[in-house]
C-alpha cells in the first residue's frame, strides 16, 4: 500500500489495523530498568498499608509517587 493510500484511509476515519505491524510497535521511553532501592522498615510499612488501602502492589504506589514527584521539578 502507498503511504498516500494509508494517509488517506486514515484521514478517512477507515480502519487501518489490517495495514499495521503491531508486534513490533514500541512506545518511546517506556522501557524498564530494575533498580534497587533500600528503605527503612518504617517506609516499607507505610508503603504497604497506603498498597493495601488502595489494592495496588506496594511497587505502584512507589512509581506513581516518584513520577508525581519528578513532574512536580521537571
């Protein structure tokens, strides 16, 4: 298919998925990292009583936190 034939479905609103290689899409910086990351036991016990009040594993409430925080200074 063209690329002008693909814009044109597109722009149409048409359903493109068919035309799409999506096992190889990527979402940028979306990658991950392990690191590790010491804290007090006093810490891991909030961590986990804030997780368990909002049903989420301990590590959610730490990224969403460190990323609510890094939007905050960036």
């Amino acid at each position: 298919m063209k690329v002008s034939d693909f814009d044109k479905k597109f722009d149409e609103s048409k359903d493109i998925i068919e035309h799409l290689n999506i096992s190889k899409a990527k979402r940028p910086n979306q990658e991950q990292k392990r690191v590790n990351v010491d804290f007090p036991l006093w810490m891991i016990d909030l961590l986990d009583r804030e997780a368990k009040r909002l049903g989420v594993p301990r590590q959610s409430i730490i990224k969403i936190w460190v990323a609510d925080r890094l939007e905050k200074v960036s």
